[in-house]
C-alpha cells in the first residue's frame, strides 16, 4: 500500500510537469504566427523581361546588395504591372525592392556611378534614395503593398 501511494504521487508529479511543459510549448508556438504578403508592382514602361522582388528584414545590404534579401522571387509583367503573393513570412518588419529586370540577367543594371538603368520601386514608395527606415513597414495578418516603378 505505502509502494502504490508513492507511486501515485509521483505519477501526479510527472503529470505536472508534462502538463506546465505542454502549456508552455503552446505558448510559444502561437507566438510565432505565420503572414501572407500581397504585392502590386505598377508604372512599367514595358511587358518586356520580368520584375524582381526582394524582401528584406533588416538594412543589412539594402537597398544596394539585394543578394542579402531574406527571400526573393520573380513576377510576370502584364499591361504595365505585376502582382505576387507571398506566404509564410514570419510576422515583423521588412522593406521591399522590386527591380524591372528587362534583360532577364537576374540582376539590377547600373550605370558607371551606381545609378539604376532598369526601372525600380521600394515599399512606401519613398522619394530619394531609399533606406530601411523609409521603406519598412511592420506586416501582421495579410499585408497589402502597392509599389510605383520609376526610371531615372
């Protein structure tokens, strides 16, 4: 009788504990909520080539080393625009570049000084050079982006 009484108490500890743990990763995980990210690219001057798209979650390479994106991906352009959807983003902040690549080499053309010869557009559509600071936005739930192309 004192074997099972012992045994049970410490069933029900066990039981505690399993149960705090189980909360805890609950907890945790519903914390952590996935995204989805719709963006509307317009204002190309041609269906020609294809639009890139580059999200960033930090300023670490924007807007200059889009191999530094946290995720990337291409758009077909029709009738001047092109339009994505993006899941499984993890909730928080990012910027966006979305560059006309008309060539279709995968990369931004520049000239001699650094400046775009391929037409370009950052989230909130900042006038300027564009930084993090004026191009982040904070995305929970689904987001929206609209996201002018301009040629210099």
């Amino acid at each position: 009788m004192k074997y099972s009484i012992h045994l049970l108490c410490t069933n029900i500890k066990t039981m505690k504990y399993l149960i705090v743990l189980f909360s805890l990763l609950f907890c945790f995980t519903s914390y952590s909520q996935d995204a989805s990210l719709k963006i509307l690219a317009d204002g190309f001057q041609s269906d020609k080539g294809q639009a890139l798209y580059m999200i960033f979650e930090n300023a670490d390479g924007f807007p200059k080393n889009l191999d530094k994106a946290y995720r990337s991906g291409k758009m077909n352009i029709q009738n001047g625009q092109a339009t994505t959807n993006i899941t499984g983003l993890p909730e928080g902040v990012y910027a966006v570049i979305i560059v006309h690549d008309e060539d279709k080499n995968g990369k931004l053309k520049t000239n001699w000084i650094g400046m775009p010869k391929e037409g370009v557009g950052n989230s909130n559509n900042p006038k300027g050079f564009p930084s993090f600071s004026k191009s982040s936005f904070s995305l929970k739930g689904n987001g929206f982006l609209r996201i002018e192309i301009v040629y210099l």
